[in-house]
C-alpha cells in the first residue's frame, strides 16, 4: 500500500490513462474471450477502451469489429459494474464495428430480464445498435418499457425514443399513447421526458401542439422540468404565431411566474424577456421577478438574473433602469461573473456621467475574472462606443491596457475586432486607435490578428496626417516576425509607397531587402511591389497595390481550371471571371445589431451564392455558349402570392450579351404532376427570347427548375425593360396516395406577375479601398456629368439609400454614412459594368428646400456604361 | 479463490464448459435451451433470435454457458466468431424440414471446415427436433442425409428430441456432458 502511494506522488497525480497505446490495448482486449472471465480485469481493458474512444482515437473496422466480438463473450458474466461497461462499450462501436446486430437478442433479454440495474442501460445501447428494419422487431419490448413502473427504465425507453425518431419517426409516432401514459407518472424526470417525446411526436401538427399545452397547462404537472419544457415549448407557438399577451399561451407564462418552483419561475421570466413583441407592460412583471432574484442568497439564481437582464439592456434598456440599485449592489458581489455582469449591464443602462465611473470600477478586478467574461465586457465596450461617441479616448485608453495583459486569441480577438470597429465608425478615434494596434503587433503572438492589422494599417495609415510613422512597427514586423506576417507587412509597406510620394524612395530601399527573403511568398510580393511601384505610375500603383484582388475565389478556380483543360491560343483574360460579391449594407447592419456568433455563417453563404448559382448554370448544356456568368440577382423574386397553386420564384442572371431567368417553381397541387414547364416572356423593349428551357416534370411538393433565355438588344445604352411572364404547363391528373398518374394530359397556363431589368442588374459591386486612387486610374475620357433635382427625398440618408439601390454600386470610403447634422455629403460608389468595365461614381448631394439636389459624375472605362449608369437616376 | 481452487480440485465444484448451439432458424435452438433451464426460469414465449444470447444451465456434472447463435440466414456468418473457444457444439436439426436439410448440410460442412474446429477434438451433438411432428425423419435417416458418417476425428452422437416435452433431451445431454468433461480434462493435463 505504501509503494503504490509513493507511486502515485511521483506522478504527481497524473492521468492514469494517458500514456495508453491504442493496439496494446487492444491486444488486451482479446482477454474476454478467457473462461472463466476476471471481472475486476475485464472492466480495467474496457475502460480502457472506452477512455481511448472518448479522445478521439480511431479505431479501423477490422479492429474495432474484432474488438466488438470479444466483448459480446462477457454477456455471460454476471458481474454488474462489468455489464454496464459492455453496454457502454456497445454505445460507442455501434458506429464501428461491423455486425453490431448481433448483440440484440441478448439486450432484448436484459431490458425485459429481472435485474432493473441492466434494463435501462440496455434500453440504451439496444436503440444506438437498432435500424428502422430491425426497429419493428423491439417495437414491442419498447412500448412495454415506456410504460414500465420502474422510473430509471421508462425514463431509458423515453429518451431513447427521442434519439430514434431521428431516424425512423414513422414508427415512434405509434408509440403515443404509451407515452401519454407515462406523462401521468409521479416521478420528475418520467413526467420531463415524456413530455418532451409527446411533443416530439406532435411538433409537425401545430394544432395538435397548442392542444397539448394548453392541456398540460391546466391540470398542473409535478415535474419543474416539464414545467420548463411546456414553457418553451409555449413560448415557440408564441412567436410562430404573433400572438400578443391576449393568447392563453402568454397567461400560462405569466402565471408561472408565480409557480413555486425556482427553476420554473425564471425559465417563465427568460421566454418573456427574450420574445420578439413584448411592450414595456408585459415585460415589468417578468423583469420584477429577475429583480427579486437579484438578490437571491443562491449565487446561481443571481448569475442566472444578471446574465438575462444584461441582455434584455440590449432590447429594452428602459425596462432594466428599474434593477439599477440592485445591479450596483452586485458590483461588490463576491462571484466576479455575476459583477462583470453586473457592471456591463449598467454600463448599458447607464448614462453617458457614469461611464468613467464604471470603467474604473471593472479595471479594479479585470484580472480576476476568466477570459468569456472579459469579452463580454469587451462587447459592452463596444456598443458604448456606438451609443457615446464622445467617450472614445477613456475606451481607447481602456481597451488598450486590456490588449497589454494576458489572455487566449478570442479575447485578444474581441478586443483588436472592437478597436477596429471603433476606428471605422469614429474618424476622430482613428490615429489612437492605430496607435495602440502598432504598439499590441509589436508583441503579438497570433498570426491571424497581426496580418489582419498590417492590412488594416496599409488601408488606413497612409491617408493619416504622419504616415511616416506606421513605417517603422511594420518594417519591424518584416525583420521579427514569421512568413505570413513578413508577406503581409510587406503588402502593407507597398501600399505607403504607393499613395505617399515622399514616402517612395525610403520604402523602395526597405522592399529591396525583402527581395533577399528565405520565403518564396515575401520574396515574391516584394519582387512584384517593387517593379511596380519603380513604373512611378498612378494607375499602375490603384490597380495593382492599393485595390486588390476582386474577382470571386471560388470562381477564379473554376475558370482557370476550365481554361487549362481547353487550352486555346488567347491568353487568360481575368474579365471573364465572377466578381466576387460584396456583403449588402443591410446585412452588414444586420450582423452589427444581432448576436456577434450568427451573421458570420449567413455572410459565408452569401459569398458563395454567386458562385452555387454559377456551378448550376454550367450544368445546362443548353447555356454552354452564352459566356462567363456576371452576376446574379441578389433575393429571388416572387412571382405569385403565397399559398397558390404554384410557387414561382425568379432569378436574373446576367452574361455578357444575354440575362437567364431562373425561375423555380413549386407545384402545391397533391393531384397533379406537371411537365414540360416553361415561362413564357413578352417584352416590348427589344429584348428578344432565344430560347426556353423547360422543366420535364414537376410533381407535388417538389422543386423544379425552367429557365428562359434572353438576348439584350444591340443599342449598348438599351438595358432597362419589363417583361409579362405566364406559366405553361401540361397538366397530367394524379392519385395523391399511390402517385399514379393519367396518361392523358391537358395543356394550361398561369399568368405570374411581371419581371423587370433594372441598371442594377448589369452592375456588380465593388469595393474600391482607396477610391481616389481609382479614380484618378479611370480616367476623365468617358466623363459624364448631370445635376437632378430628387424632389421625392426628405434627407441625406434617404437619397444615398436610394441612389445606392438604383445603381446597385458599392459605397466606397463608408461614404453611405451622412454625419448627423451637414446640409452636404459625397457619396462615392464603385462598381464594375457587364463586359467588365469599371465604373465610379461621385455623387454630390445638397439638402435643399425642395428635396435633395444631386451632382453626378460618372467615369468608365467605357462609354455607354458611363452613359447608363449616368440615366439610372433620372 | 483459494477455496473455489481447492473445491474444484476435490471435484466437489462442477466445471464450467462453454459450447455453443447453431442450427437453421426455426429448428428449436432457443426452445431446447429454455426447457434445459430450471422450470421456475423458462420463459413462454420464444421469438426468433437476433444474433445471439447467453443461456446458462447445468448437469449433475458440469455448469453450462450455452452462446445460443441466431439461426437466420443473414447471422449465420456470425457463427465463427464464437468457434474459438468453445468446448461443444451442440447442431439442432428440424427433423420435418426436408428440404432445408441440404441446406443444414451445407452450414454443417462449413462448420467442420473452420479453422478454429478443423483440428480439434470437439464433440458435436445432433438433435433431430422436432420428432413429435408425424412427418418427422428419423434420427437414422437424418445422419444419412447429413453424412455424419464421415465426421471421423470428432466424437459425435445423434438423438431425436422433442424441445417442447423435454423427450430425448436428457439422453443426448449426457452423452454430450461426457465427451465435454473428458476434453476438459485432456486439456488441462
């Protein structure tokens, strides 16, 4: 005994497992086949197993089958700890290893056998390893363990039965009425999970879910759980709904309120504060109760209050002002979660005097609290600034010290994001703002943050008053840091040379020494910026350093892959690849105003819709020879009303000398299938249909698409026009149970609502970083200049929106923000023509007595599109 | 354990044997090992077996721990990973079933080709089951069928049984018990 502890402390408490071998493992695993069986031995290997699967390890078939195979040999111990660990055992191979339908029989028999220790777990491990073929074999043993009279085993067959109606819902489905049954029980967590399996069951049929809460909602069930979960669940309908606080659905909420249970109270509380519609009345009993336990002796309930409150403050501030005085008792409290809470959550109640107070207050114990929470804090930060402009120098100040301390990359990550954000909202924080982020690359550990800040400070930095000071923290990064870092300050460098003259021959000496570089890619920018910048040519430097890449990614790819499996005798032409798509501004506000984690994904998948659309177009062979794909329109446009027979939704899609209409459809009639579908376009405007490409066959519910081909006229300046569209189809009549479908069709049409092209249908947007730049590239050759007179529009604001959606151009420089209070703004758009001319546009708007007055000078590459884009307005 | 060690030593502890009951589905494996058990154990229904179970029950001599394999077709590949370490093999035959017995002799072939049984000594019981049935072969004409004849390395025995009356079941158990302990102990010296 005492040479095991002295083993122990030598290791220093270390993991036992961690030095595990996957193959000696393995190995030991073939002593389950040994008879008699050593229990204490066997659940040793097992747990092994289970520990090295649990970490990830992988382990092939063959192995893991052989593995598997053992293990079923210790059915015949009657060791119970040895028992459950084989179930857990057949848990984790049922994905692995081959023939896991072998251990059936002998779980049906533990689950319906005498000893209750195995039932439930092999209730458990039977559903992991069971099929919908098999499903029906165990149907049976699972009714009767729903509704068994021992809890551990109901509970087993109800959560399982959720997991299976992932797979095979058609058959959990006939399980309803055991479970109804079992909702009836008096043990808590029997009543939680068949609640939670009966809404399962019901959730596609909303009346039948409304039913079951109001229901449930009256004769009062035991379990706090169930309670909880009938309160989301009530809280759902709500929202699908749109229902307000008249719905018996709301009364249930606000009567759980005043349940007796904690628990119930607070999820009543959270569901009522997080709902979409809720005016200031219906949340003041909610927010009262949060209040109340605010001061809860439970620091749960505390945590738990504090946290809902601070995201209500995002919402509705007002409503929270009310817990202030408990919120500054919290400040002291001894739990620093709930005082970060706390503290941000006044912060964003408070007023503009008690900022500096606040900020003092949370720097006093920044460092003792955990890295999500200073995010949070961070976070608070950030919407401060948004809301008090003013106090940008205290954040600064702040948010800089917290950069200086210790903590992992996504901490570090808010704090560079928020400066960031900070600096483009706020020119007068600009130049501190830049300051600090030199000062945090000095000493930077993550790549990510330091490439993305030399990008940031070769954007910014030049057209700073003193650009000559950014020079030396990134020439530092080129002597001191890793390849990628290196290859982006080299980037940034080129681009002070490039827009600063007095700057040139200063920087053209530091790239020189980069061309020495051990990395090809440092090498390589360095090569390039150097033979560029020596051109001394403006628009050389605007195309090639300070504007970047903007064709698409993906689409680059493509079209280069295409050209090297046909090669022909014209050299590349980068024209002819999809541009890649600017985030809209309502997206961008979206993601501002939502939830930090969820617009990343949505902006993702709108980047790469151009290029999905693009993969589906390449697949008609009937579209081959109409050219490279310029661009899409943005949402599909709705050419029925909703809940009509058919669903048309369309596309445009614009090529050099053509526009496809994608139009999908989708036939709501069970009793009918639809073929050879086209829309029919008329237009009077010299557009020409070419072609239509029908969709052969349209059965019920499922989408089909058909495009029509369209040629756009040979006056270049002709590119706006209306289209009437009808839907053709024949009719075939069909048997909505069997499929079965007549012979015999008829012919029928459907008129759908007109499709327009607009002037933003040729353009793509473009972000041109240094605009100015750009522009003096373009050119004043096409130059065309008019002055309208916009009569219709009240303010600034509304003119840039809408000049922005006429000539569907990107803003350029954040100059679709009007400065609150000016009478005059410059508003610069960039953006690319069909063909693959650039566009820029600098439009003057003066806020006059009648409406807005606009000065508009358009330059091009190319003078119908500079005439186009110049009519747009008008 | 010293005193288990020194019980079995005496003899006075039984030995434990594992073999393993195979055979075409529906041939009675399950039945046959459910009416082995003590009566206050047996169970009334008996459904078709998914892959397999653990059955135990005893003689006057030895404590069985019987793998009751699935008889279905699609399990019946399964049947060898139970081969290696077992001491009998018990094979049941539904003796009405003429014309799936090609196909018990195919499985039957198969079996004694196996690696893991090719070179060992290992006892096999038949059961013909089913011999209350009036269109039941006998257990002579199924031994011809099944040419049991040539199983010449293996002790092997073959006996009509009823599963449902226990009829014959006794006679054929004793003979197996017998053949099993001597391999036991040829084993262990």
């Amino acid at each position: 005994m005492m040479k095991r502890d002295k083993k122990e402390d030598d290791n220093g408490g270390l993991n036992p497992f961690s030095y595990l071998e996957k193959t000696s493992v393995l190995q030991e695993g073939r002593r389950f086949n040994e008879t008699p069986i050593n229990p204490r031995t066997c659940c040793h290997i097992l747990t092994k197993i289970l520990y090295l699967l649990n970490q990830g390890e992988h382990i092939g078939t063959t192995e893991a089958t052989e593995t598997f195979f053992a293990m079923t040999k210790l059915f015949q111990s009657k060791d119970v700890t040895l028992r459950r660990l084989v179930y857990l055992g057949i848990k984790e191979m049922a994905n692995i290893a081959e023939d896991v339908i072998i251990v059936t029989s002998s779980l049906t028999k533990d689950m319906t056998g005498k000893e209750d220790q195995f039932r439930g777990p092999a209730i458990r491990a039977l559903c992991r390893i069971t099929d919908t073929t098999m499903l029906q074999s165990i149907e049976r043993y699972m009714k009767q363990a729903i509704v068994d009279k021992v809890h551990a085993v109901s509970s087993a067959a109800l959560t399982s039965s959720l997991h299976l109606a992932r797979q095979s819902p058609d058959v959990v489905k006939r399980w309803v009425n055991e479970a109804q049954e079992a909702v009836n029980s008096d043990n808590i967590m029997v009543q939680y999970h068949a609640l939670g399996l009966l809404f399962h069951i019901r959730k596609n049929d909303k009346l039948a879910v409304t039913k079951l809460v109001s229901k449930f909602s009256r004769h009062s069930l035991k379990s706090p759980y169930a309670y909880c979960l009938l309160i989301r669940i009530a809280c759902k309908l709500l929202e699908e709904e749109g229902a307000g606080s008249d719905s018996p659905m709301f009364e249930f909420l606000e009567s759980c309120l005043r349940h007796k249970s904690e628990m119930v109270i607070y999820e009543a509380a959270h569901a009522i504060v997080n709902m979409k519609h809720t005016t200031a009345k219906e949340l003041a009993p909610a927010v009262s109760v949060l209040q109340l336990f605010c001061s809860s002796p439970k620091p749960t309930l505390r945590f738990a209050a504090v946290r809902t409150l601070n995201k209500v403050s995002m919402k509705h501030p007002a409503a929270v002002t009310a817990c202030n005085l408990d919120l500054e008792n919290m400040i002291t409290d001894v739990n620093r979660s709930i005082a970060t809470l706390a503290i941000t959550t006044l912060l964003k109640t408070g007023s503009e005097s008690s900022v500096d107070r606040l900020m003092k207050q949370i720097s006093s114990f920044m460092s003792e609290i955990s890295d999500e929470f200073k995010i949070v804090v961070v976070q608070a930060i950030r919407s401060l600034c948004l809301k008090f402009p003013r106090k940008h120098s205290v954040m600064m100040n702040f948010l800089s010290s917290m950069l200086r301390d210790e903590g992992g990359f996504e901490y570090k990550k808010a704090i560079v994001d928020t400066i960031i954000g900070i600096i483009e909202e706020n020119q007068e924080a600009k130049e501190a703002g830049l300051a600090h982020l030199c000062e945090f690359i000095e000493d930077c550990e993550h790549t990510v943050l330091a490439t993305r800040i030399l990008h940031l400070l070769g954007r910014e930095g030049p057209r700073t008053p003193q650009p000559n000071k950014y020079i030396r923290f990134i020439y530092n990064r080129v002597i001191l840091e890793n390849a990628a870092v290196r290859a982006a300050a080299v980037s940034a460098l080129a681009k002070f040379g490039a827009h600063c003259e007095d700057l040139l021959p200063s920087i053209v000496v530091l790239l020189q020494r980069s061309e020495l570089d051990t990395d090809d890619e440092v090498r390589d920018r360095a090569t390039f910026y150097l033979n560029i910048l020596r051109q001394k040519q403006k628009a050389l430097n605007s195309a090639y350093i300070l504007n970047g890449l903007q064709v698409s990614i993906v689409g680059l790819e493509r079209a280069l892959h295409q050209y090297t499996l046909e090669p022909s005798e014209t050299p590349f032409d980068l024209k002819t690849v999809p541009l890649a798509v600017q985030p809209t501004q309502e997206m961008k506000t979206a993601a501002v105003a939502g939830e930090i984690a969820a617009p990343k994904a949505t902006e993702k998948i709108a980047a790469s819709r151009q290029d999905i659309y693009a993969e589906q177009l390449s697949r008609v062979p009937e579209l081959a020879n109409v050219g490279p794909l310029f661009k899409s329109s943005n949402l599909p446009i709705e050419l029925t009303e909703s809940e009509t027979e058919y669903n048309v939704r369309c596309v445009k899609h614009t090529f050099p000398h053509h526009i496809v209409f994608q139009y999908d459809c989708i036939n709501t009639l069970n009793d009918q299938v639809l073929e050879n579908v086209t829309v029919q376009m008329e237009s009077a405007d010299g557009f020409e249909v070419v072609r239509y490409i029908p969709a052969p066959k349209l059965p019920y519910d499922q989408p089909g698409t058909c495009y029509t081909l369209v040629s756009l006229p040979d006056d270049p300046t002709a590119v706006t026009g209306t289209f009437s569209c009808t839907l053709k189809f024949l009719v075939k009549d069909c048997d909505p149970n069997t499929g079965e479908t007549d012979e015999e069709g008829y012919e029928d049409e459907y008129v759908l609502e007109d499709v327009e092209i607009v002037v933003a249908d040729h353009v793509q947007r473009v972000m041109k970083p240094n605009f100015g730049a750009s522009w003096e590239e373009v050119g004043a050759e096409n130059e065309l200049e008019d002055t309208y007179a916009l009569s219709s529009m009240k303010t600034l604001e509304e003119a840039v929106k809408n000049v922005i959606q006429f000539m569907g151009m990107q803003p350029c420089e954040r100059s679709d923000k009007v400065p609150e209070g000016k009478s005059s703004h410059t508003l610069y758009l960039g953006g690319v023509y069909r063909g693959g001319h650039d566009v820029l546009v600098r439009s003057k708007l003066a806020l006059t007595e009648n409406g807005v007055t606009m000065q508009i000078t358009v330059r091009s590459t190319d003078s119908s599109a500079a005439e186009v884009i110049a009519r747009a307005v008008g | 354990m010293g005193f288990s060690k020194l019980a079995s030593w005496l003899g006075l502890k039984k030995k434990e044997a594992q073999i393993i009951v195979v055979g075409l589905d529906n041939s009675g494996k399950t039945t046959i090992l459910n009416r082995l058990k003590p009566d206050n154990e047996q169970r009334h229904d008996i459904v078709p077996t998914i892959g397999f179970t653990v059955e135990q029950f005893q003689t006057k001599s030895l404590k069985f721990t019987a793998f009751d394999m699935s008889g279905q077709g699609r399990y019946r590949n399964l049947w060898e990973a139970y081969y290696q370490d077992c001491n009998g093999i018990v094979f049941v035959i539904d003796s009405c079933d003429r014309l799936r017995l090609a196909v018990a002799k195919d499985e039957l072939d198969l079996l004694l080709e196996n690696e893991h049984i090719r070179n060992r000594r290992i006892p096999i019981l038949f059961f013909a089951n089913k011999m209350d049935k009036r269109d039941a072969m006998s257990s002579v004409k199924c031994s011809a069928v099944l040419g049991l004849e040539e199983i010449r390395d293996k002790p092997w025995h073959i006996c009509a049984s009823n599963a449902l009356t226990g009829e014959g079941l006794d006679e054929g158990l004793s003979w197996f018990a017998d053949q099993v302990k001597e391999v036991i102990n040829s084993k262990r010296k």
